[in-house]
C-alpha cells in the first residue's frame, strides 16, 4: 500500500438545508405588541454515518419568541454537510464530526434562520457565533455523568 493511500482526507461533498419549520401561532394580533420579544435559543449537533468514510453532520437551532406568554413566532432549522473523512485517526474522527463540521455548516444556518425570521415580518435575529469545541466538552462530560449515574448502585430510603 502506498503513502498516498494512507494520507488523511478530509472533504466537504455538500452542505444543504435539512429542514426549517416557521410557526406564528398569534399572527396577525402579535404584530400589534408593543413590547420587544424574549428570545430562547437551543442548539444541538449531530452526526452519522452514510458510507465507508461518508458522514452526514448536522446542526440544528430552534428559536423561540414570545412576548409574555404569547409565542411571537418559532423557528427550527437543521443544517446539514455531507463530509469525506478518511483515514483520520479514531480518537481525532468523533472530535472532528462534533466540532469541525459543525463549524462548517452552522454559517449557513445562521444565514437561513436570519432569513426565515424576515421574512416572516419580524427583525432579523442574528445567532451568536458558538464555540463548538467549549459545546462537544460540555456534552461528552454529560455524557459521562449520565453513565456514572446508570452505573451508580441505586440507594433505597
């Protein structure tokens, strides 16, 4: 087998928009609020697996806002990539699906929920830029509490 076979690769085959859903439960009456919208914001990330080397990873974002306890509108988005990632290390494969391509595709997510939102006849919200790398620790120490807990011996009071 040559060198050249064992070089690492890494490839954005395509990025493309999954899904974006946009609800505005109390329009027209919510357009004639006066007071500016709360804003919530969730964001999660995932990956799989499509072929040898394939992965498809996808972020998505779900924006909600209301004014008391009238929904504004929501909106949810999921961005995905198709990537070519071979010969890349195990221990550097999981990292690079968590952090990497979410860093790739999630620009263009915050460009169509922006979109969305606008054209739905509200101001434009702007996502904030995420910290991919701080997002995939805070999940994997998640991830590590939930599997302490289930191996935790139950206590009986």
């Amino acid at each position: 087998m040559s060198d050249e076979n064992l070089q690492p690769v890494f490839q954005i085959q395509r990025v493309y928009l999954k899904d974006l859903s946009l609800e505005q439960p109390n329009s027209p009456a919510i357009f004639l609020e006066q007071q500016n919208p709360g804003i919530e914001v969730s964001l999660d990330v995932g990956s799989e697996k499509l072929a040898d080397g394939i992965y498809e990873a996808t972020v998505t974002v779900t924006v909600t806002a209301k004014i008391g306890e009238k929904v504004a509108f929501l909106v949810e988005g999921k961005q995905a990539g198709i990537f070519e990632a071979r010969n890349i290390p195990e221990d550097q494969l999981d990292p690079l699906l968590g952090i990497g391509c979410p860093n790739i595709i999630y620009p263009y997510l915050r460009s169509n929920v922006a979109d969305a939102i606008t054209r739905a006849g509200f101001p434009p919200i702007h996502l904030s830029e995420i910290n991919f790398e701080s997002f995939y620790a805070q999940r994997l120490q998640i991830a590590a509490e939930q599997a302490n807990a289930a191996e935790a011996p139950a206590t009986i009071q």
